[in-house]
C-alpha cells in the first residue's frame, strides 16, 4: 500500500510541476498544444517505461508489473481497442469487480488542468489514446 500510495504521489508531482512549466506567464492559451507523446512521457513513462514495454523507472515498485502497451492491437485480434484504451486513462469507468487498479486515474487530472474546448480532459485523453497506437508493434 505505502508502494501504491508513493507511485500515485509521485505521478501527481510529475503532472503538476509539467502542468507548471505549460502555464507560463508567456504561454498562449487561445490554441494549446495537446501532445499524446508528451503525456505519455509525462504520465505514463515512470511505470510503462519510455518505450510503452513496461519496464519504467518505477514498474519494480509495483505489485503488479505494468503491461506491454506497444501489444495492446496484438492482444485484440489486430484490432487497436481504442475506447477500451481511453476508458483505462480516463478511470472513472472502472469496475471494481474487475479487481484492484494500480494505475492512477488520469481523468479527473485533466479535467482540473484543461483551459476549455481545445483543451479539455477529452482531448488529452484521445491524444494519448492515439499516442498508444503510434507505438504498437507491427
């Protein structure tokens, strides 16, 4: 547990010291920039690793190892599951009886940090859903 709690408090740093650099006092707001792969490296690389493998700097102080996400269209019949995918990064869906959940919920993360319509949890959500698909294995 005090693992669990740990990677979820350190993943929060992370989010807010990039939430911190992105809202600069020069930063234009009017047309961010939603980048999958950023949040990925932001978000995602401590446990998954730079490559999507799983072997992030933090993966050895969980409980469970975090999965391959460069298999996830292997894993599905050739069939990227792109909805099951944002339905994991958002959280909010889970079902408990689906058993116990490591990985912290990003959903509500992006909704505090969204700045409107072209920036909002949604977009991030998809964005890093279409990142992981960029990086499936061929």
């Amino acid at each position: 547990m005090r693992f669990l709690l740990t990677g979820v408090f350190v993943a929060l740093l992370v989010s807010l010291i990039s939430i911190a650099q992105s809202n600069g006092p020069f930063k234009d707001k009017s047309a961010p920039t939603i980048s999958g792969k950023h949040l990925y490296e932001d978000h995602c690389a401590i446990c998954h690793g730079t490559d999507g493998k799983g072997g992030g700097p933090y993966a050895a102080s969980l409980k469970i190892w975090p999965p391959d996400l460069t298999t996830l269209t292997a894993n599905n019949h050739g069939k990227y599951p792109e909805l099951h995918v944002s339905e994991v990064i958002d959280g909010e869906f889970e079902k408990p009886a689906h058993g116990n959940r490591e990985m912290p919920i990003w959903g509500p993360v992006f909704r505090d940090v969204a700045h409107g319509k072209q920036d909002s949890a949604q977009v991030r959500i998809k964005a890093l859903a279409h990142y992981l698909q960029s990086i499936q294995a061929k």
